[in-house]
C-alpha cells in the first residue's frame, strides 16, 4: 500500500545554499528513494522563487506566502509562528488524511486546529526556538533587534508550553535538545540524527599542501560577526599563521578589522563550490559557536570534508562526535590547539576512518527508516 505524507516547511527546501536547509532537502530526497509518497508545503520570503527540482522528489509541490506583517508582532502567538498562519494551507491539508510531518516550531500553527486533532503529526525540531532567541538577546547590538528576540523568547517559551503534547512525536537534531525538550515536558521525543549530502559519502584523497585556518558562516549574522571579530582580536592577531575568515554579506567594519593584519583574509560571499573547496584545503576548521541548542551544519561539512576540526564542547556535544574534534571552549585554549595541530599532519587513513565514524551516526537510509517507523508505527 502506498504511503502518502504531507510535509509543511518554514522555507524553500532549495538551493541547499545554507544549513538550514540540508536537512529538509536531502530528507526529502531519502523518504523519496524509500518510496514516500510526498505532499511539499513551503513559505517564500527574502525573493526566494519556486523551483522544478523539487517535483523529482514530491508528488506535488504547495507554496505559501509568508506574512511578514508588523501586526504579527501584537498577536500573542511567535512572530515566526503568525507569520505562517495560512488558510490556503490547512484547506490543502484537510482534503485528505495523510501523516503530517511538520519542519520547525515555525509551522505548527495547525497544532492548535482541532479539525487536526486525529490526524497524524510529527514534528521536526530544528532548534529549541526559546534558547536560541534568548542567546540572540546577548549577541546582537542592535537596540530593536534586542526587543524583538526578547519579545520573540517569551512568547516561545509560552508556545512551547501549549503544544508539547498535542504531536504524535517530536523529532530532534540532537540529542541534547532530544533530553532537554523531554525535561521541559514534551511527549514522545526522539532523537533523529540531520539528514545530509549523500556526497560527502564518497571518499576523497588529501591533495593540497595548504596550510591556513579558516573559519566559516554566514557574516550577515550577529553572532557569526561577534565570533569572527573575537578570533581575529585574541587568535589571529596572536599566531604567525594563515587565517581566512569566508562568509556570506560580512559587514564592512569586519573587512576593515581584519586588513590591519597581514596573515588574515576575508573572502566575501564565496559560492558553494568555493566554500568546499576553502573547507577542503584548509589545515584547521576554526569552528566555536554561541549558540546552545541545535546542531551545527557547517561542522558536520568541516568534519566530513576537511581536515584537522577545531570547535566547543557544546557544539561536540550536539553531534555526539567528541573523539574526532578537537575541543576548545575559550579563545586561550583555540590558540594552543591551534599550535599544537599546525605541527600535525593528518593522513588519508585518519581521514577514512573519521568518515566512517560519520557515516555510522549520520546514515540518511537508516535514518529515513526511523521517520517511516515513527509515523506509521512500523518495525
């Protein structure tokens, strides 16, 4: 018999040109191959266009617009939940009565539609929304943008509360946040490890003799800049080392910060394949982050793709893979690792067996498997 599932996404699953959004496009890609019978649902926002790539996984493909209306900001539901209540979408999703397999906290607004209640509902939890916009609070320097994480914080700690028990599951990144979701109350929690390239699979030997630290992101982010602007102050400036620092929109402030220095370089907006390609030669990916809750996409790329890793316990902890990276909580401890693996030379050996240990706990077949057995209640 075949088996149909509806999936609503808080964004185009397409281009895979950020990680957000690798796990949405390669589940898609993994549920297809298993035999999924796919019903897309996504939000456009920021220009993004829909796109044909999409219907070589899905039986049909639904686009929403995302309201970004200054009144969702009164109304007591999150912003980034307002903002995609849409009744085109629940019409859609109550034609017929397929699972619902629902990306983020960002759509869950049906959870609280009681035309929904016998309906089967899972949902992807991507990040614990409440930590992430209360670290937000303490890294951005924009006044407005402090109240409105501060407002968006509370109101999710709030919404949290009144949906922790009104899914069939809740399928975390992590299994921090799997541990954490679960003590503040949420049923049926479990840990489904990200979905990613089945390309960075395929085995590749070393060929570069380059020797520089790079560290990544997107620059247009608050976070990201406060932690580019503290390595370059207390890591770069210290070591007669290489460093590039490679992002999308850095701010112009960032730029200039770093042309004081000889041994550091900003490359502005690289292209994906430029961007693998940094990740790749490089010697160390410097990889710290702010952020507590989730799992980081870019060190998994940094892990599966590059060489020597450097990143934080937190970051460590989220994808369980402490033995293959190199752990450094403040900027003293980076400057030492850093020393230390710079004298280092990783083999393809070393480089093959780490792969192996990623394939066995990032495994997109085994983990598609896991979503078919938690809907349908298979074995």
């Amino acid at each position: 018999m075949e088996k149909h599932l509806h999936i609503v996404c808080f964004t185009l699953p397409y281009p895979v040109n950020y990680g957000g959004v690798f796990d949405l496009f390669h589940k898609l890609e993994a549920l297809s191959n298993r035999g999924i019978k796919i019903h897309l649902h996504c939000f456009l926002y920021n220009n993004a266009k829909p796109t044909k790539v999409l219907k070589a996984f899905c039986e049909s493909v639904h686009y929403y617009k995302r309201s970004k209306s200054l009144l969702n900001f009164f109304s007591p539901l999150p912003f980034i939940v307002a903002g995609r209540r849409n009744k085109t979408l629940l019409n859609n999703l109550l034609k017929d009565d397929y699972p619902i397999l629902i990306e983020g906290i960002q759509c869950t607004y049906l959870l609280n539609d009681n035309r929904f209640t016998n309906r089967i509902k899972s949902v992807r939890i991507h990040n614990i929304e409440s930590t992430y916009y209360t670290e937000l609070v303490e890294y951005t320097r924009s006044f407005w943008e402090k109240i409105y994480y501060k407002s968006e914080a509370i109101k999710l700690k709030h919404y949290e509360k009144a949906i922790q028990k009104k899914a069939d599951c809740f399928m975390c990144v992590s299994p921090k946040d799997a541990v954490e979701l679960t003590r503040k109350g949420f049923l049926n929690v479990d840990y489904l490890p990200v979905f990613v390239p089945t390309e960075w699979y395929n085995e590749k030997e070393l060929t570069t003799t380059e020797k520089y630290c790079l560290y990544q992101g997107d620059l247009s982010v608050s976070t990201n800049t406060k932690i580019a602007e503290e390595l370059i102050l207390n890591v770069f400036s210290k070591l007669n080392i290489q460093f590039i620092i490679a992002g999308k929109n850095p701010p112009e402030k960032l730029v200039k910060l770093s042309s004081t220095y000889k041994n550091i370089k900003v490359i502005i907006s690289p292209s994906n394949n430029e961007m693998q390609q940094l990740i790749a030669n490089a010697h160390i990916n410097i990889l710290p982050s702010q952020n507590t809750t989730g799992v980081k996409l870019k060190l998994l790329n940094a892990l599966f793709n590059g060489k020597f890793c450097i990143t934080d316990k937190e970051s460590a902890k989220a994808t369980q893979l402490y033995n293959i990276c190199s752990i450094a909580n403040t900027t003293e401890e980076i400057v030492e690792a850093v020393k230390m693996l710079n004298e280092k030379t990783i083999s393809d050996s070393e480089i093959r067996e780490r792969k192996e240990i990623l394939k066995r706990n990032y495994n997109n077949e085994e983990s598609a498997r896991q979503i078919i057995k938690l809907i349908w209640k298979e074995n």
